[in-house]
C-alpha cells in the first residue's frame, strides 16, 4: 500500500486563483518534498497540451525526486485512452483513473462495455491498468456491471466513497460493492454541515478521521495492504476567502492527512 498526492491536494495552488500558480514540476517537487513517493496526475488540464519533451522532462524530474507517477482523466473513447495510455508509457505510470461519462459523451452501459472491451487488451499488454472511478453520474451497481462484463485484468475502479453520497448512496454500502475490482484509493474526508436559515445542508471536504469517512472499513473492505493498492489524497476544501488562506489551508491539510495515513499504516 502506497500513500500518495494527487492534484486535487494542491488544486487550489495550481488555480488560476494562485498568484503564482504551482506547475507540474513545482507539485512533483512538493510532493518528494513532503516525502511522499506517489503522485497522481488527475483532471490536470495542461498535460493534455504535452509533447513528448514535456512528458520526458517530468518523467526525468520525477525520477530524479524517487516520485512514481500516474495519470487520470476522463471518459472511455478508445482514442482518448490510446493517448493516455502512450502518456502513461512516456511517464513510466502503471495506471490510468478514467470516468464512464465526459461533458459531450455519456455512453449507455453496452456501449461503455464495448469501448472498454476493445481497449483492455493493449492496456494488458502494456501493463497498465485502467481504474474507473465511483462517482454520482454512474450507480455503484451500474460501474460494477460494465467492470463485470468487460472482465479484463486490466479494468477495475478507483475507489472514492465520497463521490456517491450525492446520489444517496451510502460510502460504507459503496465500498462494499466494488472492493474486488479495486485497484486504486482516493482518499478524501467529508461532513455535512447546515446552510444559513436551516435550510439544507452542505457537503464539504475536512482534515481525515474529522468527518464521516470510515477509513478503517474502507482499508479492510478493499484488502488495500495486502494487495498494495496506492492511497491518493484529495480535499474537497472549500474558498477559504482569499487565495492565500486557501492556499495555507491546503497545506496544513496535506500534513495532517499524510500524518493520519502514517499512523494508520504504523
């Protein structure tokens, strides 16, 4: 089991809301700096401008730094996950994070099979594995169904219980149904709290083992250890009101998160 960052761990400092925004580079570099091995390149627009010398000059880097790399991004167009999956190679990543749906392209659950059946042989072959992630668009029951009938090795979901609250599915039930085609963690705390008046309630990110993640059964459940799936931490954290106490917000929760992480893996 490997503890990893994300950028949703420095989203708010790479945001054109940053006066000096963090580039690639500058996130590998916290990241080895933090001493944290992994680090997950997920809904990071600008790598999808990279040439070939942008992705060996971040691969040279993250080497140089003993930082692995994996990648994420969204949809299951066959073309779109060839691209990934010759970035991947470039950067030496063993996994890919994908959605079913993208903006403009939401396949029915046949379709999502098919796409997915005709690109898991080239995944195998390259050793690199595609993870789909849990998240509200799709049911839990609906992701684990096309998992079940593409039934490649190089197939299997990214786990992130939080997501689905949304669509009133509970995060414990949500753990349970996919923790056999688990093949990566995104590790992220939440609570709800009430909206001004008491009208309604607000679902937000908070620091780990402060809200309603139930980290312990989520490890278990998905036998994380023993098979050594990577942890990436994200946050959901809210506009703090100005950029730099978002900003010093987001720090001090990447240090309190990898400090839970720790504990729980002493």
């Amino acid at each position: 089991m490997t503890i990893g960052l994300g950028t949703y761990a420095f989203f708010w400092q790479w945001h054109a809301t940053a006066e000096t925004p963090l580039s690639m580079i500058d996130m590998v570099n916290r990241t080895a700096d933090l001493g944290v091995r992994l680090f997950q390149i997920c809904d990071y627009p600008a790598i999808d401008s990279y040439d070939t010398s942008d992705l060996d000059q971040l691969r040279v880097r993250a080497t140089e730094r003993g930082v692995r790399l994996e990648l994420g991004t969204r949809g299951v167009q066959p073309q779109h996950l060839r691209r990934y999956l010759e970035m991947a190679r470039r950067l030496d990543a063993t996994l890919v994070r994908s959605m079913i749906n993208t903006a403009d392209h939401r396949p029915s659950p046949d379709e999502a099979v098919e796409l997915l059946t005709s690109v898991a042989p080239v995944f195998e072959e390259a050793g690199v594995t595609i993870a789909l992630e849990t998240y509200e668009q799709v049911p839990v029951s609906t992701l684990v169904d096309i998992v079940t009938r593409v039934g490649a090795p190089s197939i299997g979901i990214c786990v992130d219980p939080a997501n689905c609250v949304a669509a009133l599915e509970l995060p414990t039930a949500t753990v349970e149904a996919v923790a056999p085609y688990a093949r990566n963690i995104h590790v992220k705390d939440f609570a709800f709290s009430r909206q001004n008046g008491w009208v309604g309630f607000t679902l937000a990110g908070c620091p780990l083992g402060e809200g309603l993640l139930d980290y312990r059964h989520l490890i278990t459940t998905t036998q994380a250890r023993e098979l050594g799936l990577s942890q990436i931490i994200e946050h959901w954290l809210p506009w703090q009101g100005d950029s730099a106490s978002t900003i010093r917000t987001e720090n001090d929760w990447n240090l309190h998160n990898l400090d839970y992480l720790r504990s729980q893996a002493a």
